[in-house]
C-alpha cells in the first residue's frame, strides 16, 4: 500500500513537472505550489487509514505536519508575500519529516518536496509570446 503510494505521489509530481516545463503556465510556481498540495492531499487521503490503524491518534501530526508544510506556500501566494521563502521552508520541513518517518510513510512526501524546490528556484512569471 505505502509503495503505490510513494509511486504515485512520485508520478504526479513527475507529471507536473513535465506539463510546467512543456505548457509553460503565465505563473509556474502558482502551478507547482498548487500542485503540491494537491499531491499531498492525495497522498494524505491515501495514507490516513493506513496511519490511523498503525499508529492511532498519533497520525493526526504525521500526517498534519506535511499537509500544513505543503499549505503554507499557498498561504503565501495568497497573502502576496514571502512566497519564495515559503516554499524553501515548506520544502525543508516536508524533506526533514519524510526523512524522520524514514521508509515508512515519509516517502510518499518527499516528491511534494521537489515541487517546492522547484517552486522556490524556478523563474517567476513567463512572458507570453506575441
């Protein structure tokens, strides 16, 4: 269950990032922000029965730690400020919180990461061409 998870979550991201590269969106990282947390609310959904027979309660914060890392950047974008730095800070805290969970669950969450990054370092806004 956990290894179709992970793949899927790495699928999407893949998937994303090769629609952002080919598409070239007006605003890339709204897409990849967007998409994170997309992906990772999927992945959340997926894993959440999983987690709650495993580990009971305590899967409110596996699981809520990532998902509100992943919303910060959104937060961000919506607010109009620091977004940058959002999306560094998110991507940090989900890679770190799927390397604390190790193999288990926390590999599901590190291609939500790699949107973030990508996210962080990609350009801002394309210029539409004439």
């Amino acid at each position: 269950m956990i290894g179709l998870v992970m793949l899927g979550s790495l699928a999407a991201a893949l998937v994303v990032g090769v629609l952002v590269l080919v598409r070239r969106p007006a605003d890339p990282r709204r897409v990849l922000r967007g998409s994170a947390l997309a992906i990772m609310l999927l992945v959340v959904a997926a894993l959440t029965p999983y987690t709650v027979d495993d580990s009971g309660t305590a899967a409110a914060y596996l699981l809520g730690v990532p998902l509100a890392a992943a919303l910060l950047p959104v937060l961000a974008q919506r607010v109009g400020r620091l977004t940058g730095i959002a999306d560094a800070v998110a991507a940090m805290v989900i890679v770190a919180w799927g390397l604390l969970l190790g193999l288990g669950i926390g590999g599901a969450f590190l291609p939500v990461a790699m949107l973030l990054i990508g996210s962080a370092v990609g350009p801002g806004r394309h210029a539409r061409p004439a």
